[in-house]
C-alpha cells in the first residue's frame, strides 16, 4: 500500500523542530532513517499530520568522543556506526551487534535515534543501550535532559520521550580494562527481527548486565539472571543451567515468530550460547 | 505546510527537477514520473528488496525512501549499472549463470551484488549469502546468484 496523506517539513535547525513538535494541531511525527515509520504507514498503522524530516539538521550527525563516553547524534546511521573507528574501540558491543540489524541497504539508512525512539520489542540496539547503562539525551523546548536507557523503554512502541521532545544524542560509557560483551540472536533469516536475542556486560568485578530482545513487550533486563550470575569467575553448566531457569521469572509475549513458549525456549538457547561465546 | 514539492535530482547522470506529491515514494517518482520501469516495486515495506538503488552512492529501499528525501540527491538505478556503475560483466554473468528466471528481483540484487563487490569484498559463499540475505528471490534458489557474484569477483582479480 501507499501511505496516506501528510504534510511534510524539513527543517533546518533544532529550533525549528522543537517548534513543529510544541504545536499539538500539526500532529507531528518525526523522520529519521524511515526504515520502520515508512512500513508502518505504507500499512497504514501511523498516519502523522506532519511528517518532520530531521536529515537538514546537521548536529544530529555527529559522534563525539569524550573522557568517558561516546555521544553518538541521533541521526547517525547504521553503517557510519558499523565503520566508526571510535566505536570499534570505545563500544565493541554495538560492532559485534550491528552486522544483525536488518540488513546492508536497511542499515544505510537507518539511525540509531529512530531505532531507540520506536523501541521496538525485537530490535537490537534498545537492549545494548539497556546492558550498557547508556543514557538518552532528550531535547525540547524547556530544555535538556538525560534518561537512563532504564527507565526510557516503556513498552512496545512506547519510550519517556514525549510528543514535543526529540531524542539528541546517546550517550554511552566507554569500555573499561577488564570488561568483556557477549551477544546473540536467533533469526528466521539472517537480518530479520530475531525471535529472541541478548546482550551481556561482564565488568572486571564479575558484575553482569543481562538485556534481552525480542521476548516481551520492550528490551528488559533480566535481574534474576545477573543475580545468579554475579561474582561468578567460572561460568559451569550447573550456574549457566540455573541462569536458564530463572528465565521463567519474565512474562514472554509471543509474535507473528514464534509463541510465549517457544520464545521462553529460544531465550534459554541464546543466553547459554552468548555466555559460551563470552569465555 | 505543503502537500506537494519541487525536487531536483540527478538520476544515471541526468537532472530532473519535478514537482512530486510529498507521499509519493522514491520507487513511484521513478516509473511514474520519469518513466524509468526498471526499478521493481515488491512488498512496499522494505522487506522483499526488489527496489533497492544506489542513493547518493549508497544501496537504499526506494520503496522506504519519499521522493522528497532525494532531493538533491544522485540515484542510480539498473537503468544506469552499466554506464554509471561499469557493471557489464556482473549483469553477463547473470545472464550466463542462469542467476535469474522472472527477473523481478534482479534490479535490487544487482544493486546489492555491486555494493558488495564495489567495498571490495571476497568471493566467499557465506558472506555473499550474508549480503543478499535482504533481497528475495523466488525463482533461482540463490546459488545461481551467488555464483554470478563469486565468478565477477573473480574475474576482476585475474
């Protein structure tokens, strides 16, 4: 199908947007790389009053390196992560991550804002910023403030972001000494949504931060496993099997992929094997 | 608020400027208004690939992708592989190897197929498959068109 009628505005500063976005009659909806929104209105399931096209705003494009974080603009899109050396080095994470996100000509297009502004239940970056206590810089006109990635996945399609604010920038720590990333999905095809993945964080105390995708309503932490997981140096059958098992602590929603239970299943196969892949 | 739009777009080489409805996509502009056919329109939400392109030198979904967005941008499209992206001998070994039947998905393969070959990458099975894994094909199985792209690469090395 087409996607329905709309008026469209490109502006061309960060003020302008925020003036588009303050005016409720306009129903505005906001236009990063469109890999998700132009779907979803070609369904015909969103059908914005005006669609605000950030690509003229140059500051959403940037990556910069500080002290002890990476701000990543929101515009920044898949494979100018994919090739950033900085990123490569800082959030070998998000390296590992990105060759699974949809695919080449999905990924030259779209952003890292537009992925963590849907949130998407199945999509890979709401978890690494989860794993990684990344922070989400939010713009509008009273001001700027920063969520936590724990705090800012609501639900499916929901985030903290507001109607009139705009996601600036991710902000993510940059890896310690001692810190390693484990990751894995599993996917009909290579590139599709998976129909259940993870991310893990070990830090050099043996602190492990879980984030599954793909298994409920948003990206979630799995506390009950990072508990057992906790302070453990050898990661033996027995704590990998008891990490498994308190996956049943989480209320899975099935898709058009697979069912609660199999997702449950699916779940327990891709933590075990990310954490193999970890030693 | 405006609900149509002047574009200027350069296109194989050549500039158009066009007034286009703001929801007609980068697919539709292309065969409606320019009358260039070659671009295939599948699924119409980015799943299928059959109308990926080369936008300002880089593959993207026409069907996901508003006319409006180009703006000034430069499109290829498989009207132009062979003048624009030298891809004669890519497009022959297709046709040899058989990497084709209906043809429907062939313009957003190629288009995948030069990107891959273009960032300098193997004539490896597993990365190829990797790589097209966006566009379907529903008449080859594949293998032809993976073969197609390991015997260019090939051939461009010797």
């Amino acid at each position: 199908m087409k996607a329905p009628d709309f008026s469209y505005e490109k502006p061309n500063s960060l003020s302008d947007v925020l003036n588009l976005l303050s005016d409720d009659n306009l129903e505005c909806q906001l236009l990063a790389g469109g890999q998700s929104l132009m779907p979803m209105m070609n369904f015909r399931m969103a059908s914005p009053g005006t669609l605000v096209d950030l690509s003229g705003i140059s500051e959403l494009s940037v990556i910069n390196v500080t002290d002890d974080a990476i701000e990543i603009g929101a515009m920044i899109r898949y494979y100018e992560l994919q090739s950033h050396e900085s990123i490569k080095k800082h959030c070998p994470l998000i390296t590992k991550v990105l060759p699974y996100v949809a695919h080449a000509a999905i990924r030259n297009r779209g952003t890292i804002g537009g992925s963590i502004g849907l949130s998407d239940p199945a999509a890979e970056l709401p978890a690494v910023l989860l794993c990684l206590d990344a922070k989400i810089e939010i713009t509008s006109q009273n001001g700027v403030r920063l969520e936590p990635a724990s705090s800012f996945f609501k639900s499916i399609y929901e985030t903290a972001c507001e109607t009139d604010e705009l996601i600036t920038k991710i902000i993510l720590p940059k890896a310690q000494t001692g810190q390693l990333f484990g990751f894995h999905e599993i996917a009909r095809r290579h590139g599709d949504y998976a129909m259940a993945g993870v991310c893990i964080a070990q830090d050099a105390d043996l602190t492990r931060r879980v984030a599954f995708f793909g298994v409920s309503s948003s990206a979630i932490r799995a506390f009950g496993v990072e508990k057992i997981l906790s302070g453990v140096s050898e990661l033996s059958e027995n704590i990998i099997l008891d990490a498994q098992n308190s996956l049943d602590e989480i209320e899975f929603e099935g898709d058009m992929n697979a069912g609660p239970e199999a997702k449950k299943h699916i779940a327990k196969i891709v933590l075990a094997r990310a954490l193999k892949e970890m030693k | 608020m405006s609900k149509t739009a002047q574009i200027t777009v350069s296109v194989n080489g050549e500039k158009y400027i066009e007034d286009v409805p703001v929801r007609m996509n980068l697919a539709d502009f292309l065969r409606t208004k320019l009358g260039l056919t070659g671009t295939h329109v599948g699924c119409e939400h980015g799943v299928c690939g059959a109308c990926t392109l080369f936008l300002d030198g880089r593959t993207a979904r026409s069907c996901l992708t508003l006319a409006v967005q180009a703006d000034g941008a430069e499109i290829i499209t498989i009207e132009g592989f062979e003048s624009e992206k030298n891809a004669s001998d890519l497009i022959k070994n297709f046709h040899q190897g058989n990497a084709l039947q209906c043809g429907y998905c062939t313009p957003g393969m190629l288009a995948s197929s030069i990107e891959y070959i273009e960032q300098g990458n193997p004539a490896d099975r597993q990365k190829v498959k990797e790589y097209i894994s966006g566009n379907y094909c529903r008449c080859t199985g594949y293998q032809a068109i993976v073969d197609a792209i390991c015997t260019t690469i090939e051939e461009r090395q010797n």
